[in-house]
C-alpha cells in the first residue's frame, strides 16, 4: 500500500499533471506551504526524491493517468 491519504492522492493527480505549488494551493484553497508540505509527505511515502519520479509511480499504481489527467473512479 502507497498509504497516502485522499488529499495526497489529490495533490499528487496535479504534481503529474505539472502544476506547481502555487498553482495546486490554488486550485485546491490551500496555501502554497500547504501544498509544499503535501508534496514533500508524498516524496517520503512514495520513497522518491523528485516530482517526476512520485508522478511515474502514482500512474503505475493505478491513482493517477498517463495522459496528466487524475484517473477516473
């Protein structure tokens, strides 16, 4: 299990999509530290030191979609 929460998976559909933190505390009405602090706890779940690398094991484990876009269901 990945074990991040709803609101990491969230954050982690838009760091694939290529938004940056700014743009994620927008869209998700939170602060830009906020959205860094989120970022920096799925880095540790996932055990990857990069945005790149979070993006490329949330589309293999099925929570985000190759194209950019969050995954249906």
């Amino acid at each position: 299990a990945h074990g991040l929460s709803a609101r990491e998976i969230e954050v982690l559909r838009l760091v694939a999509a290529g938004r940056s933190n700014g743009e994620i505390a927008e869209e998700l009405f939170i602060t830009r530290k906020t959205a860094s602090v989120h970022v920096t706890h799925i880095l540790d779940k996932l055990g990857v030191s990069n945005r790149v690398e979070a993006a490329m094991i949330g589309v293999r484990l099925g929570l985000v979609s190759g194209d950019g876009d969050a995954a249906e269901g």
